[in-house]
C-alpha cells in the first residue's frame, strides 16, 4: 500500500472531533508562521482571498459534484 492510500485509511478513522481539532492544528500553525514573518501580514487581503478561494475549489467540487 502507498503512502497516499495508507494515510487515506488513517484520516477515514477521524471524526467530527478530530477533523475539527486538526483545522485548529492548521490555524494555530498559520498564526505561528504570522508571528515568526510578520512582513506577510502587510501583503494586500485580496492575496489571501484569492488564495482562500483557491483552497476553496477542490472541496467545493467533491462536496457538490462527485459521486
């Protein structure tokens, strides 16, 4: 079994309490890069929309479309 489809079958054991922590994980993450480069915090906003938008895509697109 690859790598992929191994941590695919560890991440289908998470419930809604894991998935929420980890997103918790991944925000405390971002304020922890914020701190330790603070010259990214006086990029434009339209930056981080356009890449929240982008993030956006995928998920959006198994959530309404794929079967």
């Amino acid at each position: 079994m690859g790598l992929l489809e191994d941590m695919d079958q560890r991440v289908k054991k998470f419930g809604l309490i894991d998935v929420k922590l980890a997103q918790c994980v991944a925000m405390f993450l971002a304020l922890i890069i914020a701190k330790l480069i603070p010259g990214i915090m006086h990029l434009s906003i339209w930056w981080f929309v356009g890449l929240a938008i982008l993030c956006t895509i995928k998920p959006f697109y198994v959530f309404w479309f794929e079967e």
